[in-house]
C-alpha cells in the first residue's frame, strides 16, 4: 500500500484528490473540536466517564465520532444519521415496491432516493438530538440554561437545532469527499473518527508508561501484536474468493468470430463486507439506545443493561446477547449476498451470451449450481463475520479494556476495509490516468 501511495502522489490529478479529501477531513476534525453553546464540556464529559452503564450506547456513539459526542461538539453526531438513514433506504428498497422500481431507473431514480435518504437524515439527526438533550436534561452542570432565560426547553431546542445541523453538515462532507476525492467519503469519516479515537488512547497508555506505572508498556505491545495478527486474518479472507469457471462456445455473426474463450465468475468469502455487522447491530442495539436516550436508569433500561448487551452483568445476558447477534449476522449476511449475487440473473446472462458451466445444463440448473455455491460461500462468510463480531472484544480485553470500545465489533473491520477499498480506488484511478495517456 505505500508504495501505491508513492505513485499515486507523482500523478497530478491523482495528489490534488487526495489533498482535497484531506481538507475535508480536517473541517470534519475541526468541527469535532467546536464547542456548543449551552453546554459545560467539562461536566458533560464526564457522563461518557464508562462508570454509568446506562450510557453504553453514548459511550459506543462517542467513539465512532472520535469524542465528538462525549465533548459536546458541533459534529457530536457524527456521520451516525446519514448511515442509518442509508441502511433504512436500502431495505425499504427491497421491500416496497415503487422504490424497488425506483432504484432501478438509472441514475434519476437514484438521485430521488438520495434525496430521500436526506429527508430521513434530518429525521433521525432530531431524533437522536431530542434523546441526548434528554437524557442529560436533568444533569443541571452539563446544561447552562442561564444563556436561554433559564429556559430548559429553549436551550433544548437551539442544541437540536445545532445537532441537526452539524449532522447535515457532516453528511455534505462526506458527499464532497466522494465527488472530489477519493473512495467513498462516509466510509472514510467513520475511518478517521475510528482512528482519532483509537489514536487519543494510545497517546494516553504512553503517557501513563512514564507517569503511572511502566507495566502498561506490555499491554501496548500485546495490543500492536494482536493488531497486526487480526488485520492479517482479516486480508487474507477479504481477499479470498470462488472462481467459477465459465466456456464460452465459438459463434460466428457475419464475418466475424465472436467467442470460444473461457472466464470465471468471482464469488467473494467476505462480499457483503461490513453491512450485515452494520444491520445487525442497529437492530440489536435499537431497544437499549431508545432506553438508554429517554428513561436512563429506568426498569426496562437496567433489564436490558443486565440481561440483554456485550457487557451484561449476568453471564447468561451475554450468552443471550451472543446468541441473537449471531442469528442476525447469519440473517443478513445471507439476505444482502442475495442482493449483490442473483444466481437468476447471471444464469441468465450467461445464456443468453453463449456461455456454460463445464457439467452443468445452461438454465435452471447453471441457477441453481450458482445458488448452492454462493449459500456455501455465504456461509463461510457468516461465520467469519461472527468471529469478527466477537473474537477483538475478548482479545483486545486482555490487553487493555479501554479500547475494547474501540476496536470492538465492527470498528476493526471498518479500518481494515475502508484501507484495502481506498487502495484499489488510488489503482482504479492510477489506472485510468494510465489509459487516457495511452489513448492521447
């Protein structure tokens, strides 16, 4: 990757993408740094301290903003809204009918679900500014109601207002980075929000090596020993895939030959990336966010806390909490490889191009020969990301609890990915510099 890096900086076009990627990111880490008026940033951090375990959620959401949302910032929200928001548009897109037709006029009928997708954004930017406001409305030191005529819900509504718009403002970033940059730019602000926090914590274990006690040095090299083992593991299958191979017979149309040439059809392990972790966890974490933003402390939250999360106090909740998150990784693992692979449509172009699997009759049974070796690949693929769900939790446990936030779950596989599709993108434009040159 460095050395893709190099070249892709001696290319004009190329470096003034990156460059410009990197200005909006760094507006994105200013805004995390832009204090919100109304707010006493000292006293509301220290709701985010990890001792109330009401506030896991917020906890959780602070880290993929890196600390935006625990200091009380502008972009506090981070890209949160816009990818739920996206999540929400891609399975009504399936499920109702006008918008399935409507993902499939080209690029209008895209341009109107995007703007849709904003609509939504709003919406639950409101709805998370209303549930955080909420849930600290009480706490009188982290609110300074004295700015708004000692008015609770006057200063309530100027921080949803100012959520809002931070979130908004967040998503045109992100828009921006994928127009002028490179890759895809929602993906790179987690990335970035990921890595500051990560990075924040690793400056702390350090500093603590020489003020506190110099054993925290073990814990660092343990932590850099299984980071490098899992982004290992975590390549390698991202790189692996089924090649079906696929003959195409001779056929001649006019004159000419077409045909005779074999190709293969590559089916990924790890295709569908990081969207079932992503499902999965937004509809396991939904009740306890829902709780844990509007009656913190409550029956319903502290039931939910005990029996029903990562971090249950009682064994058999986190068995529980094991077991459905599994069981919804497996579901939408299976349910989001059927998206991208239709074994119907592919039999069909198939066909219709001359082509055949060696042994197998073109039609129904080329379907159904592609449908039982991409139900076992998504197999494979489900239990790898299952694996990933849980095995840099308890490892990274041992090394040290605090970053288990962070490197937890999804947040290790986002950096691995969000690296390898920013490389293939610098390839990908490298590439077609490459072939313009040739073709002047």
């Amino acid at each position: 990757m460095l050395q893709t890096l190099i070249n892709a900086f001696k290319v004009k076009d190329i470096r003034h993408k990156v460059g410009m990627m990197l200005l909006l990111l760094l507006v994105f880490r200013i805004g995390c740094y832009i204090p919100v008026p109304g707010l006493d940033r000292e006293n509301f951090s220290s709701l985010f301290d990890g001792s109330d375990t009401s506030n896991t959620f917020l906890t959780l959401m602070s880290s993929i903003t890196g600390g935006a949302l625990a200091n009380g910032t502008l972009f506090a929200l981070g890209i949160g809204p816009y990818i739920n928001a996206s999540i929400i548009m891609q399975l009504l897109c399936v499920g109702i009918p006008p918008l399935e037709r409507l993902s499939k006029q080209g690029e209008e009928g895209r341009k109107k679900i995007s703007q849709y997708t904003r609509y939504l954004t709003i919406l639950l930017a409101v709805i998370q500014s209303v549930g955080i406001i909420v849930n600290f409305a009480s706490d009188s030191s982290a609110i300074q109601t004295s700015l708004f005529f000692d008015q609770t819900w006057l200063a309530g509504l100027f921080m949803t207002i100012v959520y809002t718009g931070g979130a908004m403002l967040v998503m045109w970033l992100g828009e921006r980075i994928t127009d002028y940059g490179v890759g895809n730019g929602q993906s790179m602000i987690i990335f970035v929000g990921i890595l500051s926090t990560a990075g924040q914590l690793i400056v702390q274990k350090i500093g603590q090596v020489f003020t506190e006690d110099i054993n925290v040095i073990w814990e660092l090299v343990f932590f850099v020993l299984v980071c490098v083992v899992l982004f290992f593991a975590i390549i390698y299958v991202d790189l692996s895939e089924r090649k079906v191979p696929v003959q195409y017979a001779k056929q001649i149309k006019g004159r000419k030959m077409y045909g005779g040439q074999s190709s293969v059809i590559p089916i990924r392990i790890a295709g569908s990336g990081v969207m079932p972790l992503i499902f999965a966890f937004s509809i396991i974490s939904f009740p306890q966010m829902i709780t844990s933003l509007f009656w913190p402390g409550q029956g319903f939250d502290n039931f939910l806390t005990n029996w029903f999360s990562g971090s249950a106090t009682h064994v058999a909740g986190r068995i529980i909490y094991s077991v459905v998150l599994c069981l919804l990784i497996f579901a939408f693992s299976f349910f989001y490889a059927q998206m991208q692979f239709n074994p119907e449509d592919i039999s069909k172009s198939i066909q219709q191009n001359g082509g055949f699997i060696q042994g197998i009759r073109p039609g129904k049974a080329t379907e159904a020969y592609l449908k039982k070796i991409s139900n076992r690949i998504t197999l494979f693929g489900a239990i790898y990301l299952s694996l990933v769900a849980f095995v840099p939790s308890l490892m990274f446990a041992w090394a040290s609890y605090d970053l288990v936030n962070v490197f937890s779950t999804t947040g290790i596989l986002i950096v691995v990915s969000v690296a390898m599709e920013f490389e293939k993108q610098l390839q990908a434009q490298m590439m077609m510099k490459n072939y313009k040159g040739f073709l002047k």
